[in-house]
C-alpha cells in the first residue's frame, strides 16, 4: 500500500462500525471462563447472568453471539442503568418466561450504589462471571481488532511498538487508539512509529 492509499485510509471511515461475529472474536486466558460459562446456558440454575468486565474488553462483543446463539435478551452496561425498575422488569420476564438475559456490566452489583431494593435481592442472586485483565495475546487481538473495525491494518512494527509502551489495560488500550486515530486523521498520516511517538509524548508516556 502507497503512503497515499494509506493516508486516504485512515481519513475516510470517519465513522465506523465494530465487527461483533464469532470469528472476530478471540479467545484467550482472560476470556475463557466467560466464554465456557455462556456456552453452558442451558445449565445456569435461573436464565438471567451477569458478564462483568472492564471497558473495552470485549464484554459487549461476547454478549452479542450470545444472544444470536441463545435467543437471550440483551441489557447492557446494566451498572449505568437509567431505570432500575425497567431492569427489575426485565429480570422478573426472563423468569417468566425462561428466556435468557444476560446482562453487562464493569462491576459487580455491590458496587452500583442501587436503590430498588428488590432489584438488589434479585442481581445478589443472579449467576456472574468476570473478563480478567488481559494477557499479551488478547491485548493484541484487540488492539488489531479496533484498527481494522475502521477498515484499517496496522502495521506490525507500529503494533509491536505501541503494545510495548502502552498502559496494558483494556482501558488503557481504547485510549491509546483513540488518540492514534485522532491524531492521524488531524495530520492525514498513516500509522507509523514516528507518529506514535508523538502521541506517547502527548500522552505523558516514554516513546
């Protein structure tokens, strides 16, 4: 690819769509037991569960082949709620009715400062499994994931040297592309070491 091509790739999907198959989905040691806890739905002792993650890790991703897979209800970011009694609503049907709902969240229950008491009673007994901070591998997957979500590959010597210097959190990761993005969009530049470099110093990081 010319210097043009990939400049005129990275300015024009200004807006752009995350892939949310299966085979965009990687697995790994983080992920795993996410992973073998939704592929055994059937045997969860009520049909409601809660996925736990951090940002950024995949827990939206997951929970869609789920539900493609399962027929399950979705609710997402389920600790940000606007309403609690939409989602105590949204428990009770699951039960009723013996349909999944999986819902996602970046912490456990405990920690959403809730006010439905009920709601409380009812999360307090709803199955969880969490994504665990990610492992060299996953870090990687992602980070190529989220470049080519904007119709863009990175390079492998770019990749190997943001990985290398970056705050290796799934947050961490999102942050570091976003700033990428922007800054090679604002420039009209490919993805190239120098212009991470620029960012890291940007960013307060050792480039």
């Amino acid at each position: 690819m010319s210097e043009a091509q990939a400049v005129r790739q990275m300015v024009l999907p200004l807006r752009w769509r995350a892939a949310q198959g299966q085979k965009d989905f990687y697995v790994s040691e983080a992920n795993r037991d996410a992973v073998t806890f939704l592929d055994g739905w059937a045997q969860w002792p009520i049909p409601a569960a809660l996925l736990i993650g951090p940002a950024g890790s995949g827990k939206t991703h997951l929970a869609a082949i789920f539900a493609r897979r399962s027929y399950a209800r979705l609710w997402d970011d389920a600790d940000r709620t606007s309403s609690e009694e939409a989602l105590f609503h949204a428990w009770n049907a699951a039960m009723d009715e013996r349909r999944p709902l999986l819902m996602t969240a970046r912490s456990a229950p405990g920690d959403w400062n809730l006010g439905l008491a009920d709601l409380k009673s009812r999360l307090a007994a709803t199955p969880r499994v969490f994504i665990r901070a990610p492992d060299d591998a996953l870090l990687e997957a992602v980070f190529l994931k989220q470049w080519r979500d904007r119709g863009i590959e990175a390079p492998a010597d770019f990749t190997h040297y943001v990985l290398s210097r970056m705050e290796r959190s799934f947050e961490g990761l999102q942050r570091t592309v976003e700033a990428l993005d922007r800054a090679a969009l604002a420039a009209q530049r490919p993805l190239s070491i120098p212009l991470a470099r620029e960012v890291f110093v940007d960013l307060n990081l050792e480039g």
